[in-house]
C-alpha cells in the first residue's frame, strides 16, 4: 500500500454494493480498503473481505464495530438504510472524514442530520452516484427551463429489481428535483406519486412518477416531456451495479482535500452550475 492511497471503509460489506465497492476499491489507483463493516449478528463477521466479494483475500476482517474501522480512516462509503446512514454520519463528522453517502429514502430528518454532520464531515450524498445519471439531471433541467410549463407535461418513470424497498428511486427523487428546479416549482408540492381510480384530468404543471419494480433490473429511468403532437423522451439504463460504485469512490477521492460541508454528484462532476 502507498502512504498517498486514500484509506476507505466500505459499510453494509455483506449487500450487493458493499461487495461492488469493496472489487471497485480494490481495482482503483489511490485508494485502499482500510475496513468493511456489517451489521451485528452477520455472517459475515470474521470474513475476509476479498473473499466475500471475489477479489481473493485483502486481508481486511469484516467487523461489526464502525468505531473500531473509522480509526485512522480517511473515508467511508455508504449505501445502507436511513438509519444506519444516520449513525454513520455521527461517527464521520466525529471522525472529521469524507463520508460518501448513496442511501436513498432517507426522511427530511435524515437530510437534517446530514447537513448537521457536514459542519465537521466532508458529505457526498446523491441519489445516483453514476456519471450518465448525474448528466441526465442536467440535460432534465436545461429541458424544462427550455419548454413551456403551458402544454409541456412531465412524467417520470423508473424501474428497479424486485428487492428495492424505496419508491420512487431516489434516482427519480433526483431528477423530478431537477426538472422542478427548471420549471421553478416546489417538487414536494406539485408530484404526483399515485394515481388510483377516477382520477379525473392531469392537473396542468404537475410532475407525475411512475413506479415499475421487477426481476433483477439494476435501474431504468425515463423522464417524458409530453407535448400536442410531440413526446421527448430523456433515458438512463443501468446495467451493472459497479457504475455508482466507481462514481462514489471518485466522490471520496474528489472531497479528500475539500473543506467540511455537503456537497452532491454535481459538484464532484463539475456540473453544479449548469
């Protein structure tokens, strides 16, 4: 290991994306696996954690205790549950490290306590961590600022594998924020999330979201401006989970110099401003 890698913790090691970030860190110049952490009562304690992910063995023990694996860490990665995400934000901002956050359906109180731990933690968080996703935002905006809200509808729609607990994605949260911020309307207020029954006609300026859940679909959104006469159609296809998990590894290693703050996937791609 050279003295400049990066030295990261890989939380949630024993899920799909632990395993994905635990192979992409193990692949990337300028990082290392400093530690991977699993929730009490796992199998995988104890585990080598290249050979719970097939790299072979890093010599790295999965442990249960996120105090013990913070130690001396520079960074952690983090796609678990709200909660745990929480918790994890407390140890970082004690810690004063990056902390590279990819959960999704997290509360107004979780958002709260992220921005709190960004006051001594360096916080990514984004609902998509991928480069396409993250472009796809921006090209959303430009869009709706570019087409009148009078005859122009937009519809999101998403699909994940059959495993996702959160709907919508937070990928769809992400873009119906963008394409709000374009329109210059408050997305909490003008969504659609349900449509059930006699719903009677599309109210005018809303944004509608459609959920599709599904096999093992590792992500599909679509966002649909719907004109008279005319449908454009904007799309991102995931196909394999290692997307965010390089994207959340180039977040850590881009915060690593930066001051304490929140920052999102925009501004790790130098997007922020479009």
């Amino acid at each position: 290991m050279s003295e400049n890698e990066m030295k990261l913790v890989v939380v949630g090691a024993g899920g799909r994306m632990g395993q994905a970030l635990i192979r992409i860190i193990h692949e990337t110049p300028g990082v290392t696996l400093h530690a991977a952490v699993s929730r009490e009562g796992s199998p995988f304690i104890g585990k080598d954690a290249g050979e719970l992910a097939g790299t072979g063995p890093l010599g790295v023990p999965v442990t249960s205790d996120p105090l013990q694996a913070f130690l001396n860490a520079e960074g952690v990665i983090d796609f678990t549950t709200p909660g745990t995400s929480v918790a994890f934000a407390g140890l970082a901002a004690q810690a004063r490290i990056v902390h590279v956050i990819g959960t999704t359906g997290c509360s107004v109180e979780d958002e709260e306590k992220f921005t709190a731990a960004s006051r001594h933690a360096r916080v990514v968080k984004s609902g998509n961590m991928s480069l396409g996703v993250n472009l796809l935002s921006v090209l959303t905006k430009q869009a709706t600022r570019a087409l009148p809200a009078e005859g122009w509808d937009i519809e999101i729609i998403e699909m994940h594998h059959k495993h996702k607990v959160d709907a919508p994605s937070g990928t769809a949260l992400l873009l119906g924020e963008a394409a709000a911020e374009g329109r210059g309307i408050d997305l909490a207020t003008q969504s659609v999330r349900v449509r059930d029954g006699h719903t009677g006609p599309r109210p005018g300026g809303t944004i509608g979201f459609a959920t599709l859940r599904g096999g093992s679909v590792v992500g599909d959104h679509s966002v649909i401006l719907a004109g008279e006469g005319e449908l454009v159609t904007l799309s991102h296809s995931a196909r394999d989970r290692s997307i965010f998990a390089r994207g959340a590894v180039a977040a850590a290693l881009w915060a690593r110099d930066k001051k304490p703050g929140q920052y999102s996937m925009l501004d790790v791609l130098g997007l922020s401003n479009q």
